[in-house]
C-alpha cells in the first residue's frame, strides 16, 4: 500500500487494514444477530437463513484476504502502555478471532453440507459441498457452529472491552490506530500515537 508511509509516523493500520477490519465486524455483527434471531423465528426463518448463509460466505472470503493481508503488512508497533505480558494476550485474542472467523463459516458450509442438499448463497448460487451427506456429522457440526459462535461473541467482547480500557481509561489513542479521521484532526491523534508532543495535552481534549 502507498498510504503505508504516511500513516506509519501516525501508528496506524495501513488504510486497506482498517477498511478490512471495519468490514469485518459489521459483517461478524450482522451474521451474529441474524444467526441468533433465525433459530427462535418461525415465520422469517428461510429468508434470514437465506441472508446468514450469505454473509458468511462473504466473511470467509474477507477473512482469507485478511489473513494474507496480515501476513504480509506487519501491523505497527503496540502503544509504549501495552506491557510484554498483555502483547501476548493481545497477539493471542488476534489470532483466536482470525481462527474463529475462519472456522465458523466452514464449519456452517460443512453443516449444510452434511444434510445432503444443496448449498445455495446469493440467492441462487450453488457452492460445492466440502461435507458428505451424513446425519451423524451434521449434528456434530450443528452443535460446533453453535459452540464457536459463543467463544466469538466472548472473544470480540474481550477484545472491544481491552480497545476501550485502552482508550478511555489509559488514554494511549489506541482506537485511532484502527479509525479513520480527518486531515484536519491529524496532529491531535498523532499526539496520542506517541508521535511529536508528549500525548498529555492531547488528552484533556475531549
Ligand atoms: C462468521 C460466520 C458465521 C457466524 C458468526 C455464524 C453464526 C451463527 C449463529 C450465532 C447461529 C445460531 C446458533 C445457535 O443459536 O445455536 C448460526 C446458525 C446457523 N448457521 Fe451460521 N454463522 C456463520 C456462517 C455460516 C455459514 C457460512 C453457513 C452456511 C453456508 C451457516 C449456516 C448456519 C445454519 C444452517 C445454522 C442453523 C440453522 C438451524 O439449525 O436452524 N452459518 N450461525
Ligand atoms: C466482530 C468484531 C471485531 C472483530 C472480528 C475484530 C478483529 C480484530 C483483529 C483480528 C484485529 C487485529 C488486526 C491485525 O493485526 O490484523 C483487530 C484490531 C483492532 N480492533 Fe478489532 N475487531 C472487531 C471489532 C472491533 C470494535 C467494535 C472495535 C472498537 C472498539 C475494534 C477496535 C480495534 C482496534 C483499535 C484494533 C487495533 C489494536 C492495536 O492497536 O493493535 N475492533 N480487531
């Protein structure tokens, strides 16, 4: 990426990183809501599967970008407030989320799979099916989609939980690293990146 450069005295993500990364979770959100809400709905059950089976292809098509992305644009050094024990927890919860939205849609593809139909996204787009058809796997992977769900919502909890500490209580501008700002508020948040002028001023803004 060109913007490379010039976002990397502000310690940002490169702009395709941040694009990526928003697009992720209103899509993991939506795909969250729309899952949890079907299962308990008998009268709009077909159209949000519909619409669910959708987004997760798509999330699984993002994330394999992302994860090609990651491996090749070394995200920026961590705020100076992030210790070598939290580094860890933080690279560890990176990888968790990246495993987790890789697995989830495969393992809601092999589901459907397992029922022996077809499997239809967009409307009407048949994909291969990656799973025999076999009642046995397909409870196996019901009661998996299930279970990964779960550890993503808590994950992505644990993860906009630790974004906020760092933000609102530590005040490191860590939340700017991800976002995207105007020009004109570019010296402030530079500020809170540690660049230039100690981040004290910076801070009392509010
Ligand atoms: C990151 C992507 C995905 C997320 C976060 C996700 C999330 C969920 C959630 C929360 C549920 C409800 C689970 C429960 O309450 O027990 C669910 C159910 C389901 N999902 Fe996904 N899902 C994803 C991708 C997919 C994909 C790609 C497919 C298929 C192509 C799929 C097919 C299904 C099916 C068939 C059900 C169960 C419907 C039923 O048993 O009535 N999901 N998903
Ligand atoms: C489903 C929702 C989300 C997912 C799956 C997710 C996933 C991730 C992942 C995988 C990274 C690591 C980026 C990389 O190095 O490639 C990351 C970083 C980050 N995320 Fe999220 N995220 C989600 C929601 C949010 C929300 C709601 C916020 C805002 C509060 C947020 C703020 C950030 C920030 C600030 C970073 C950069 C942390 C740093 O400075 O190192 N994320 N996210």
């Amino acid at each position: 990426m060109h913007s490379h450069a010039a976002t990397a005295e502000l310690q940002q993500f490169t702009t395709l990183s941040r694009i990526l990364h928003w697009l992720t979770a209103i899509l993991v959100f939506s795909t969250l809501l729309i899952g949890f809400t079907m299962v308990s709905s008998v009268s709009d059950y077909a159209t949000l599967l519909k619409i669910h089976k959708t987004l997760g292809v798509v999330i699984l098509a993002v994330v394999i970008i992302r994860v090609v992305n990651r491996l090749t644009h070394r995200p920026p050094q961590p705020p100076p407030t992030v210790g070598r024990f939290e580094r860890i927890l933080i690279v560890t919860s990176e990888m968790a989320l990246y495993a987790l939205l890789l697995a989830q849609p495969l393992v809601g593809w092999a589901m459907v799979s397992a029922t022996g139909r077809p499997v239809v996204v967009f409307g009407s787009l048949r994909i291969p099916r990656i799973a025999p058809a076999n009642l046995d796997l397909y409870w196996v992977l019901r009661e998996t989609h299930s279970v990964l769900a779960f550890l993503l919502v808590a994950v992505v909890a644990a993860h906009v939980s630790a974004v906020l500490l760092h933000s609102i209580t530590l005040r490191d501008g860590m939340l700017a690293r991800m976002t995207f700002r105007l020009p004109r508020t570019r010296s402030r948040h530079a500020n809170q990146a540690g660049v230039g002028e100690p981040a004290a001023p910076a801070a009392s803004v509010e």
